[in-house]
C-alpha cells in the first residue's frame, strides 16, 4: 500500500523530474532565429506551415508513445497526448492535412533537422549541438 | 313546445365553448410558437455543441472538407434551414438558402483550440422556419380539434342529460298537468327517480295547488247554484207580486219593472222593448211635475214617501189611482236609486171621495148639509171679518111644502126639493154658500163690501122670481112654490153664526107671519 502510493506519485512527478527542458531547433540555414509558442503551435498542428511568405517548414515529431512527445504538446497546447492523437485522427479522413512526420528518438530528431533545411523538430536540451539552431525553449517550469 | 329546452341549453353551452376553444387555441397557438421556437434554438444549441469541436478545427485549419462535412451534417436536421461556416482565413461554405436575410439566424462563435482568446470563425444556423411554423400550426390544430371533440362530448351529453333528467320529466308533468281541467279529480304522478330533488317537490306543490284548487271551485259551485236558487225565489217573488215594483235611476228613468207594475201603469209589453231606457216616470202620472218634485223630495231627504197619485191614463173613462210607497235605495254603485212599490187604489180612491161627499152633502139635492154648512159659514164668517165685510145669511123656507107632501106624496115632494135647489144653486155666484138645513129649509150666505141693502134686496128679488117658474111634477101636474125668507147681516145682527142664525130665522117667521112669499130684515129688539 504504502510503495503503490509513492510509486503513484513518482509517477505524477516523473516528466518534472526526470525530463530536463526541451528546446525547438531548426536547421540554421533556415534563417530563423526565433519562433514563438503561438507559431511552433499553428507548424505542428498543420494550419500556417510557413513563417515566412512561400517558405514552408516540415515539423517532426517523436514516437506517439514518448514521453518528450507528450511532454512537448503538454507544454505547447496545453492538452494530452491523446487530444491531440484524435485532432489528427479526425483530419485524416479529409485528405488535406496531415500529421508531422515522425523520427525515433532526440538524435534521429537532431540528424533530421541537420539535414533538412525546412525541417522543425523539438529534442531534450542534454541532446543539443552546434548544428542546429533553438527558436524556442519549453522549459521545465513554464 | 317548439323551442325545446334541452336543446337550447346545450346550443348556448356548444357556441360558448366553441367561443372559448376559438379564444384558447388562439392564446395557445401564439404561445406554443414562442415555445417551439425556443426549443427549436435550444435543439440548434445542442447540435453546435456536437460538431463545436470538428467545426473548430475546421476553421482553425481553414480545413474545407472538414468544414463541408459539418455544414452538410447540420443540414441534415430539419429544423434547420441554413447553415454556414466561414473561418477567418477566408473559408465560406454555406448549405441551404441565402443567408444574406439574417433572421432568427443564429451565430456561433469559433475559437482557437489551442488558445481560447482567437476568434478563428464562426457558424451561422438558422432554424427552419416553415417546419416551426408547420409544427406549431399542426399543434394548435390538434388542440383545437381535442378541444372541439371535447365540446361535442359535452353538448352531446349535456343535450342528453338535459333531456333525461330535466327536460323529459317536466314534459310528461306538463303534459299530465295539461289533461286535468280545474276543478277535476287528478294529480300529478312525479317521474321515477325524481322524488326527491326540485321536480319532485315541483309535482307535490302542484298537487296541492290542484287540490286547493278543486276544492275551491267546488265551494264556489254550490255557493253559485244557492246563489242562483236564491235568485229565482227573488226573481219570482219580484214577479209573481201582486203589488207593482220598479227601480228608477237618479233620473227618476225606470231601470226594471215587474209584471205587475207594467200591468197597473199600463205600459205595453211591445212597447216597453223599444223604449223601455225612456220611460220617464212622472209621465206616466196626471201631474208629472208634482211627482217629479216629489221624487226630487226623497232623493233629497232619503225619507221613505207614501203617496197617491193619479196616472195619466184612464180606464174606461174613469181616473185610475196609485197607492206609492217610495224610498231610496243605495246600491253598491255611487248612484242613488229609489224604488217603488205601488197599488192600484182607483176603487179605493173613490169610495173614500164618496164617503166625504157622503158626509158633507145632503143626498137628495146634493147641497151642503147643516154640519157641513155650518163649517164653511164659519169659515166665511171669520174670512169676512178679516177682511171688514159683511156676511148675509139668508135662512129660506119653502111656503106650503107640507101640503105638496100631503097632496102629491113623497116622490113629489123631492122632486120639488131638487128643482128648487138647483134653481137657487145657479141663482148664486161660485163663492156662495147654499145649505140644506132639513126638511124644505134652505141657508143662502155671501159677503158683502158695504152694508147695501139695495143689492141685497136685488138678489132676494132674483131668487123669488126663480121661484115663480113652475115646477112639472113626475105625474103630468106642476106647481109653484114660495118661499119666506129672513135675512141677518153681521156684524150687526150677530158676531157669530149661532146668533146670525137664530137672527134671521126669528126674521123668516117675520116673513111667514106677514103673509108668506116675502123677505124680512132681522130687526134688533
């Protein structure tokens, strides 16, 4: 009984504990030096793919099942995982719009944007490097 | 019984209620289109609820098929009319009519799923405005057709419960009521089952008002026919009487006669017919205007009158007379009447005058005799001395009546008595006096202005010429006859008659002695 409740709140208490910040990066060819939460949100929900007139940016995600995934939406939208899950759910059947592609983990995320230049994609800031530029930063306690 | 009353109360109770199903179904269609509207947008409240989300993503997305699927989803439902979606983004999908006319068009804000501040789009619904109205139409219509099936229920059962309970029951009592006749044996059977509410004490209160009635009737009945016997009697009494009896009205006209009377006054039945209003009393009478004064009289003092008079009409030439017994009778009318009774007196009347005449006059010559004479000397005695005249009396003796008697018997001797009689009566004036005082003595007396002797002797002269004519005696002879006479003149020769007649008697045997056929002044001692 008394394990089941400490294991209830370590697992209430993980993502805070165990994930670090996570940071939006594209690639830095991209000319993009900053985005904002409102804009990072329209890219990944598929409604204004574009910052900039004609410039079309790609957004990757992580496995549906992830943590840093849920973590991200949770952040950004302020929803779950799985409310999110059902919005691409529904708008599959209409053909038009579609989700972001997804990659593996945070170093196939960093390879991705490295190499792509109209990618976007979010990784835990322990994985950072050079190569990629951050336009925003989710962090832990926002 | 044309205008049946169950009939007309069930009539006035359907067009009332017809009125207030008209009136409430009114009232009822307004407000339930209030209410179906509101429920109606109620409804398209909660089908924007269902598809808030996908129409939210929609327009967040500006995602078009998405948008078409909800549109198209809303306009499936009937109640709605028009649906459109349009996003910020400059998405516009409309299914249905224009929506240009925005009435009762309903508008549903979309927001930003990710951030609830951003207004991405919105919805506009209108609800169907035909199918509202179709419904509510139809609702008043089965109101008003539940409302009407109710009135004709209840005029029906009105209509027959009327009839059963109130209508049925007084008809067969009218009914019942209208054999009986007044004052006939009968009564009124109260219909079953109403014993005991109104219509049974209805019946009772008209049997009793029967009874009552009969029995009053019945009373009024014999009173009538005692009334009527009671009449007869009167009837024939006033008849059958052997007195006449009639009623004059304050204008002394004959209101009603019997036989009797007509008989006695002689009016002739046919006549009486025609003119029976006119017949004016007193006219039947010889002096109407005493009678009608008469009349006048007791109406006037109310005093009961007896009377005789004389009618108008003679019978075989001869006075007929009435014994009248007037008195007033009031009536229950204002006017006074009187009423007569009458008897024919005619024979009565004239036997009374002969008795009188009988009394006063002496039966052979038919002159006054002494007791009667007497009287009207002194009457004319006291007349003379009021007036200062002077009375000569004459006392007048027949010169040899008792031979006349001796020789040529009674017979002549009246026969004598008589002639001279009217020999001295058409001697004198009117005003005179001529007395039999007995046997062959006669009394002449009249006044005189002055004492003149020449008139006296004037008539003595007169009546001693009269004498000298014979007289034809009944056997073929005739006489004449003297007379002595003494004369006494008051007040000298006597202030009262006693004196004047034992005054001129004394001068009459101065006469006789001086030789008969002669006249002699009483001459004082």
């Amino acid at each position: 009984m008394r394990y089941q409740i400490v294991i209830t709140v370590l697992i209430i208490l993980l993502p805070v504990y165990v994930l670090a910040d996570i940071v939006v990066v594209v690639n830095p060819n991209s000319g993009i030096a900053e985005l904002t939460r409102h804009q990072i949100i329209d890219i990944y929900m598929g409604r204004n793919p574009g910052i900039k007139k004609g410039q079309v940016l790609q957004p990757f995600d992580h496995p549906l099942n992830s943590v840093v995934r849920a973590e991200f939406y949770y952040k950004t939208t302020g929803k779950p995982a799985s409310v999110i899950n059902a919005y691409w759910a529904r708008l599959l059947f209409t053909g038009r719009a579609s989700p972001p592609r997804l990659v593996e983990d945070n170093k196939a995320m960093l390879k991705t944007v490295r190499e792509n230049p109209a990618a976007i994609g979010y990784l835990e800031q322990k994985y950072l490097n050079e190569h990629v530029t951050v336009v925003y930063t989710l962090e832990n306690n926002e | 019984m044309n205008n049946k009353l169950h009939l007309h109360v069930a009539r006035i109770i359907t067009l009332g209620t017809i009125l207030f199903a008209i009136v409430v179904s009114t009232i009822f269609y307004y407000y339930s289109r209030s209410v179906q509207q509101s429920i109606m947008e109620k409804s398209i409240q909660q089908l924007f609820i269902t598809v808030k989300s996908t129409a939210t993503i929609a327009a967040y997305l500006g995602n078009e098929e998405l948008a078409k699927e909800v549109v198209e989803g809303l306009s499936k439902n009937d109640i709605v009319s028009a649906t459109a979606l349009t996003s910020v983004s400059g998405l516009n999908v409309i299914v249905g009519d224009q929506l240009s006319e925005p009435v009762g068009t309903m508008f549903f804000p979309l927001y930003n799923p990710f951030e609830a501040s951003e207004r991405v789009g919105e919805i506009q619904i209108r609800p169907n405005k035909a199918l509202l109205n179709q419904y509510v139409k139809s609702s008043a219509l089965e109101q008003l057709f539940i409302l009407l099936t109710l009135i004709l229920v209840v005029a029906v059962l009105v209509l027959t419960m009327m009839r059963r309970v109130l209508t049925r029951p007084i008809q067969s009592i009218a009914a019942s009521l209208h054999k009986i006749k007044p004052g006939e044996a009968g009564q009124l059977v109260c219909p079953k089952g109403h014993e005991n509410n109104d219509i049974g004490h209805l019946v009772g209160d008209i049997n009793k008002l029967l009874v009552s009635t009969r029995n009053t009737i019945e009373q009024e009945r014999q009173l009538r026919s005692r009334v009527e016997g009671m009449e007869k009697h009167f009837r024939l009494i006033f008849e059958r009487a052997s007195a006449g009896i009639f009623l004059l009205d304050s204008s002394f006209h004959l209101k009603s006669s019997n036989l009797a009377f007509k008989k006695i006054a002689g009016i002739v039945e046919s006549e009486r017919r025609e003119s029976r209003k006119n017949i004016y009393l007193p006219e039947l009478f010889f002096d109407p205007h005493t009678v009608k004064n008469l009349l006048h009289e007791i109406l006037k003092t109310n005093r009961q009158t007896a009377c005789d008079l004389r009618l108008d009409t003679m019978v075989n030439g001869e006075e007929r007379w009435l014994h009248c017994l007037f008195s007033t009778v009031h009536s229950d009318q204002e006017e006074t009447m009187i009423e007569g009774l009458v008897i024919d007196v005619t024979e009565r009347t004239f036997q009374m005058e002969r008795i009188l005449f009988e009394s006063e006059h002496d039966p052979l010559t038919q002159l006054f005799n002494r007791r009667a004479g007497e009287q009207l000397l002194n009457i004319m005695l006291t007349n003379a001395r009021k007036n200062g005249d002077q009375l000569v009396l004459m006392l007048i003796d027949l010169d040899g009546f008792k031979e006349v008697n001796d020789n040529f018997g009674h017979d002549a001797g009246d026969i004598v008595l008589v002639e001279i009689a009217n020999r001295m009566q058409t001697t004198i004036r009117k005003e005179d006096i001529l007395i039999r005082l007995g046997g062959d003595e006669f009394v002449i007396a009249f006044t005189l202005r002055n004492e003149d002797r020449d008139e006296i002797d004037l008539f003595v002269e007169k009546l001693q010429n009269r004498f000298k004519t014979q007289i034809n005696l009944n056997n073929g002879q005739s006489i004449t006859i003297g007379s002595s006479i003494g004369i006494a003149v008051s007040p000298h020769d006597g202030e009262n008659i006693e004196t004047l007649m034992t005054n001129a008697d004394s001068a009459m045997y101065q006469s006789k002695r001086k030789g008969k056929n002669c006249a002699s002044y009483y001459l004082a001692a």
